[in-house]
C-alpha cells in the first residue's frame, strides 16, 4: 500500500512538473485565443491559465539578505463580465519605521487578440502603468492592459521586493474565477524557518528539498569595494495546485478574500552558524505591547493638557461613572469629525487634532481613552482588523489597521467609537465587528475581547390594511428599528430628502404608491428609527373568478432564498443577531369570506441558531398575522449551510402561502 501510494505521489508531482515546464509566457496560440469556454466551469467570465511565483534571497553587506518575489500571470477572458480583468491592482506596504518601503516594478505586460488568423501582441504602456497611495501604510501600483475584449489573453510579469523578512509576500490561489494551475517556489536559505499557513479549502502539494548555492556581493575591504561570495545552503520548497475551482461568492459573508486559497509565511526561528536559534514568530501580545509603548500612541493618551478644562466642565456634573462616560463618548464623537484615514497611530499630534477638530481613527479615539482615564475611569485602547482589512491569521503589525476605546465600569467592558456619529456604547460602526480585538492594558499585559454583537436587533412591521372589492389595498404601516437595525437606517438614510427616500421605496416595492410618510428619532440614538406611512398597492391580490389570492406579507413578502448553493465552505456572517417581526391586520371586502387560510407553523434551527413562527387567524372580517424570525448568532458556522438553506426554503415558501377569499 506504501508503494502504490509513493508511485501515485510521484505520478501526481512529475505531471504537475510536466505541466508547470510548459506553462510559460510569451507562448500563446491560436487555440487558445479561439476558446469560448472554460473547460471545466462554462459559466467563468475569465479564468487564469496560470499563476506562477518566485521567491529568492539577496545579500548584501548593509542590507543584509532581503526578498524579491516574482510573479506571472496568464489569463483568458471569456465573457464581457471578464472584462474587469483588464486591471490589475497590486498593493505593498509603505509603512515600516525602520525598514524601507516596498518596490514593485512591472516587468512586463501585454494583451494578446487573435486578428486576420494572427496571433497581435499589444505591450502595456507608459501611461497604462500608475502608482496610487491608499493611505500612510500602503500603496498600489496599477496596471491597465490595452485592446482588451472578449476572447482576449493577457500576460502580467512583476517583482517584489521587501527588506522586511518576517513575512513573505502572499501567494494566492484561489480567486471568484477558475486556475487552472498555481505554482509557488521559494529558495530559503537555511538560516530562516517559516511557517507557511494555508488559507481557504483548496489543498496545495509540496515537495521539498535542500541543496548548496552561492551569491556574489560587493564588501568592502578598508575603504575599497571587492567582490565577495557568499555560500550557503537553502531549502527549496515547491507548491502547487491545478484546476482550482472558482469561489462563489453569495449573500452574508464578511469578507470573501478571507477564504481563497492563500499562502502565507511567517518567519519562526532564526539559527545562524554557531549561535543558539533565535525564536523570531511573536504572540498577539508581544504586537500589541510594542504598538503600545510606541512614544507616539503612549503620547496621544497621556497627554491630557489641551482638553482638560472642557472635561473637568463634564466631570463636575454629579454623574455617576457610566454617565460621565458616556457624556465623554459624546463629548468627542459631537466635536471631532473623522477624516476617513484609517490607522492605530496618530499621524499628527492629538492637540492640533483636537483644536483643528478633525483627526484620523487613532487620533479620535485615543483622545477619548485619554479623557477616559484623567476622569478616573479604566480606560483602554483595543486594536483590531476591519472587516475590509481582512482577519489576522498569525501576528503581525501590519494586520491591525484601527484602534477604538474601551471602558471597564462595573465589571462590564463598554467598547466606543467616537469617528462615527451613529454609533454608540456598545454599538460600534459595521466596519469594526470583525471577530476578535486585542485590548491592551496600562501595565502592557493585553486582553481578547469579542467585538461582536450578543443580542437580537428588531426590526418591527406593524401593518393595519383594507382589501377592496377590486384587489386594491389600502393601509398603514409602522416600521421600529431597533439597535442596529436603526444604526444601519440612520447611516444610509439620515440627510436624504423624504421624497428620494419615498422613491426608492416605490421602486423597491413595485405597484406601491406612499403618502403621509414620516420618520422619527432619525437624530436620538438612544430611541429606535419609526416609520409611518399610508400605502395603496395593486398588484397584491390576485382575483380569479370569485376568488381572491394573496399573501399576508402583501408587498413585504420575500420570493428569493439569499442561499443558493450546493455547499459553502465559507461562514454565513449575519453581522448581528436580529429579529424580523410582522403584526399584520387585514380587514375583508364586503362580500367576502375566507375559503383557505395557511397552516400555523414554527421551525427551530439547531443549537439554539434561530426560529421562525407563523400563526395566522380569522375573526369576522378580519384575519390577523403573528410572524417572527430570529438569527441569534452573528456568525454562523458553514456546517450549517444546508439546514440554514432549508430554513430559508421554508420561510419563503410559508411566506409566500396564499390567503384564498371567495364571494358569498
């Protein structure tokens, strides 16, 4: 069995070597430009025919070794929605205190198009290739690629380079179109070890093996250049993957390029000749203290002199200690306005961030830990990774990107985010519930803290409507939103005219006029967002001779289940807990009695994950609805995916029941 499985093993590798030799670039054909289709997925926009990295050391005397990682890229468009491809965007970090910044040049790029039978080869230009900053840590170099159009094949060469060797560039292999082939090699010279940590669900082969090798390097030797040669020995590591299907994405999920195959490194252990190994891989806490004791973050917290009289103002108004926080909490959220730049550490003094009253996330927020702590109240920073910025898979600096404050009252931890005017104590801005964060103590020590929602936001339709004898209906409805729900309202809503906000109601529900609409506590946080308006809809129901058809959700009613797949390896991420309610009251036409009511009906997901219940009645010329749906976990495991489907399989199909009247 051993033997069989060797021989398997070697027949898998040698053809992937087979393979990987003959994918190159610059050799495109006819055959390949006349493909119409992907092979093994007919319904791809585009799709890589291969994507290919190379990881090598360099030496040098001041610098010591450094990392410089090529990449290619080949790629098929099939279809107009491929078209997308034709831009490339690669980031890399600026933002070391000690280090230089990253490089990346281009070193080819070109679009292939098959014209008059022959094979046109179109280079990027000049003008097709830009830098772009994003913020103070990362830029972008862009790449457009010339005379793209459907049936085009297109080619990308670029290199890397980092002084920073605790981590290598990613390798990802796995994107929302097929690959059908990925390689990465990577040449480590023997004093570095790695932990290479794969991403996603798509397995890759490795295969490994250490050989000698040498570099020549220009030392100095007095005060004259001479050329050196450096031996030494390096491990050699091959990855590879072939037809790597597409990753769908569908409704609820956090952040997609959490779950593509991915590789990263980070480096463990450091052992040069005759020294002791140095243990180089850190801890989430060894991160954060050194964030912590940066002079720069240490400064925006003690430094309490340029607001102490406003506070000392705040403080002196008998308030109890969750009071006073708050009051502080909205002290800084009503005077400071966010400049939408991202980062854990000022960019600029707080003080002129505070006379000036516009500051980044750091600036805000730790000001308001400051404040915090000279009133008396244990304060602390807590750092994290937003939802766009991705989740931390190993510790490292540059995963972090934001950092909000932390109150301890009471034995029960506030979390506050002053640079979003709709948020709240304990109701963080969307962009931050994104797992875990790592609060971060006076004394250094650091604590994980759970930065996701534990109870239920409402959302609550109360609806009192008449059907007429014609199929119109008439009615009111009065929607609560609750918690987040009213968060998610006020930032989309808040400042939009009544009558665009109306429009994009009537175009939401089709065959629906509105009148008489109001909105209230659009301002008041502390309240719930409650709508009120008159409707008439036409096309609710549906008369068949005698009869009339409808449902009770009228125009509310859902038809599409958001879960469509077979299977999903990814977590369903619901961003909070919520309940959807309806309490709805429908008063008959005259002439009319009710033939056919639904059938009550109540399912429970497992493990407590949710419920919904229907239960439906008739009393005179009145039928009234009861109908709630609770999701009571945040996120929910992919292990779920196919009960959860089938409990919203039957929430559409309940919601979508009938209501049969008939004439007397």
């Amino acid at each position: 069995m051993i033997r069989c499985y060797f021989v398997f093993f070697c027949l898998v590798f040698f053809s992937f070597n087979s393979l990987a030799q003959k994918l190159e670039l610059d050799r495109v054909t006819k055959i390949e430009l006349l493909e119409n289709q992907h092979k093994h997925d007919t319904s791809a926009s585009a799709a890589f025919i291969f994507k290919k990295a190379k990881t090598d050391f360099k030496y040098s005397e001041d610098k010591g070794f450094t990392s410089s990682t090529t990449f290619q890229v080949k790629l098929k468009i099939y279809k107009k929605e491929g078209l997308k491809w034709a831009n490339f965007s690669i980031p890399y970090y600026i933002g070391y205190e000690t280090l230089e910044d990253e490089y990346v040049s281009i070193k080819s790029g070109y679009t292939y198009n098959l014209e008059n039978d022959k094979v046109i080869k179109t280079k990027v230009s000049a003008e097709g290739k830009f830098k772009e900053n994003v913020n103070e840590y990362w830029e972008v170099k862009s790449v457009t690629f010339p005379n793209v159009k459907v049936g085009s094949i297109i080619e990308l060469e670029y290199t890397l380079e980092s002084q920073n060797i605790s981590t290598l560039p990613d390798f990802q292999y796995q994107y929302n179109i097929p690959l059908d082939f990925a390689e990465y090699k990577s040449f480590i010279p023997e004093f570095y070890i790695y932990k290479s940590i794969r991403k996603g669900y798509v397995e890759l082969s490795l295969d490994q093996k250490i050989e000698t090798t040498s570099q020549s390097f220009e030392g100095k030797v007095g005060f004259t250049s001479q050329s050196k040669n450096l031996s030494y020995r390096q491990i050699i590591s091959n990855y590879m993957a072939s037809n790597v299907p597409a990753l769908k994405e569908e409704d609820y999920v956090n952040n997609i390029n959490n779950y593509y195959g991915k590789l990263e490194q980070e480096l463990q252990v450091i052992r040069y000749p005759e020294q002791e190994p140095k243990q180089i891989a850190t801890t989430w806490e060894a991160v954060a203290k050194s964030i912590y004791e940066d002079k720069d973050f240490n400064a925006a917290i003690s430094n309490f002199e340029y607001y102490k009289n406003e506070i000392l103002s705040i403080k002196n108004n008998s308030l109890s200690q969750e009071e006073l926080a708050k009051s502080i909490f909205n002290f800084v959220k009503n005077r400071m306005n966010w400049n939408e730049k991202y980062g854990y550490y000022p960019r600029r003094k707080v003080e002129i961030a505070y006379s000036e009253k516009v500051g980044n996330i750091a600036e805000i927020n730790l000001m308001l830990v400051s404040m915090l702590r000279m009133v008396g109240i244990d304060a602390n920073p807590v750092l994290l990774s937003t939802r766009e910025n991705g989740i931390a898979y190993f510790p490292n600096k540059t995963l972090f990107n934001y950092v909000i404050a932390s109150a301890i009252i009471n034995n029960t931890t506030l979390l506050m985010d002053a640079t979003d005017k709709m948020s709240d104590i304990n109701r963080l801005p969307i962009r931050t519930l994104n797992g875990q964060g790592r609060l971060i103590k006076k004394d250094g020590t650091t604590l994980e803290i759970d930065l996701m929602p534990k109870t239920n936001s409402k959302d609550i339709v109360n609806i009192m409507a008449t059907i007429k004898e014609t199929g119109e209906v008439y009615g009111k409805v009065r929607e609560q939103y609750f918690d987040y729900n009213a968060y998610v309202f006020r930032d989309k809503y808040n400042g939009i005219a009544t009558q665009s906000y109306i429009e994009k109601l009537e175009k939401e529900y089709q065959g629906v006029e509105i009148s008489s609409y109001n909105v209230q506590n659009s301002i008041d946080l502390e309240l719930p967002i409650i709508e009120n308006y008159d409707f008439k809809v036409t096309n609710s129901v549906e008369i068949i001779g005698n009869k009339m058809y409808f449902s009770p959700f009228l125009f509310f009613e859902k038809t599409d289940n958001p879960f469509k797949q077979e299977a999903r390896e990814y977590p369903i991420d619901f961003v909070f807990p919520n309940q959807d309610k309806f309490n709805v009251t429908l008063t008959l036409p005259n002439g009319y009695i009710v033939e056919t009511l639904p059938q009550a009906k109540a399912i429970a997901l497992p493990d407590n994950l949710g419920n919904f219940k229907y239960n439906i009645s008739n009393n005179g010329n009145q039928i009234q609805l009861l109908y709630t749906h609770d999701i009571n976990q945040a996120i929910i495991d992919a292990d779920y995916y196919e009960v959860l489907k089938n409990f919203y399989k039957e929430i559409i199909i309940k919601q979508n029941e009938k209501i049969v009247l008939k004439k007397e």
